[in-house]
C-alpha cells in the first residue's frame, strides 16, 4: 500500500514562494519516478514536475526556471520549490508516484493572488 500526503499550500501573493511537500509511506527510492501535477478549476491535470530514480528531473515549460523538484530519500520526502508565483500557478498541486502503477496524494491547494 502507497500512500502519500501533500503539505506546504496555502496563499500567496505573486512573485512569492512556497515549498511543497509530498511525503510518502515507505522509501521512494524504489519508485520509478515521482511527480507534481496540478489542476485548476475547469482544466485538465497537468504535469509540472518529474524527477526519475536516477535523479534527473524534467518541467513543465510554464514552470521551468521557477520551480524545482527535489528529493530527500532519507525522509522519504519529495519537494517542490516554486518561486516567483504568478496568478496562473493557481490549482490544487497532486504528488505522484509510480510503481508499476500511478499513486496520488489527495492533493494541496495553492492559491496566488494578484
């Protein structure tokens, strides 16, 4: 059983930051890859950020140079560092993990205000 649990949303006015947290039960290390997606109201879900068991990381084109995906393997813990904020970067932000199959957390809301 995979669980995962988001922390760090909230709001924020644009040009902040917040730094996510997905916290999983168990070491991620054996996890093909984990990623931060995102849904805003009426959209599809979209991925933001990935970063794969071998450590690189790919972005969304929206987010690249903002945002950083990182992970802490001793903690089981992986993070997503957003900085410069804009009102766009508004959804609720979804962990991923996947092991044969995709795992989510019940996601966190990230609201940034103008």
């Amino acid at each position: 059983q995979v669980q995962l649990v988001e922390s760090g949303g909230g709001l924020v006015q644009a040009g902040g930051s917040l730094r996510l947290s997905c916290a999983a039960s168990g070491t991620i290390l054996r996890f093909d890859r984990m990623a931060w997606y995102r849904q805003a109201p009426g959209k599809q879900r979209e991925s933001v950020a990935t970063i794969f068991s071998g450590g690189s990381t790919n972005y969304a084109d929206s987010v690249r140079g903002r945002f950083t995906i990182s992970r802490d393997n001793a903690k089981n813990t992986v993070y997503l560092q957003m900085n410069a904020l804009k009102p766009e970067d508004t959804a609720v932000y979804y962990c991923s993990a996947v092991l044969v199959w995709s795992y989510w957390g019940p996601g966190t809301q990230v609201t940034v205000s103008s």
